[in-house]
C-alpha cells in the first residue's frame, strides 16, 4: 500500500529522472523502495488518466458544437 513518502514538491518533472532518484536514493528496506514506485506509477497513470479525459471532453465539445459558415 502506499504511504505519501515522496514530496510532490521536489519530484523531477523528468519521468526517468524521477525514477532514477527513487531507485537510487536509501530506502529502509525493500518494501519501501518497492512502496515508493508502486506510488510513482500510481501519481503517473492518474495524471495520464487524466489528461486523457481532457482531450476526449475537448475532442467531444469540437464535434458538438455547431459549425458557423
């Protein structure tokens, strides 16, 4: 389960970067570490899924709305 241990304060805006820092910085242990890019990927894909809704409801508004000639 995830526990908030990063700070989305100071997460590199680099995807790589970010994962780098992650496998790389110490963790207590191996749940942590693996806890900590569980929470990476979790942040990421609701991020993703969300900008994918955006570009649907923006493509739907473009199709509904009436063309003036």
């Amino acid at each position: 389960m995830a526990t908030r241990t990063s700070d989305s304060r100071q997460q590199p805006t680099d995807s790589y970067a970010r994962l780098a820092h992650l496998l790389h910085s110490p963790a207590p242990n191996r749940e942590a570490l693996l806890d900590r890019l569980y929470e990476e990927l979790l942040t990421r894909e609701s991020h993703a899924y969300a900008a994918g809704w955006t570009d649907a409801l923006t493509e739907a508004r473009k199709v509904s709305r009436p063309r003036h000639s």
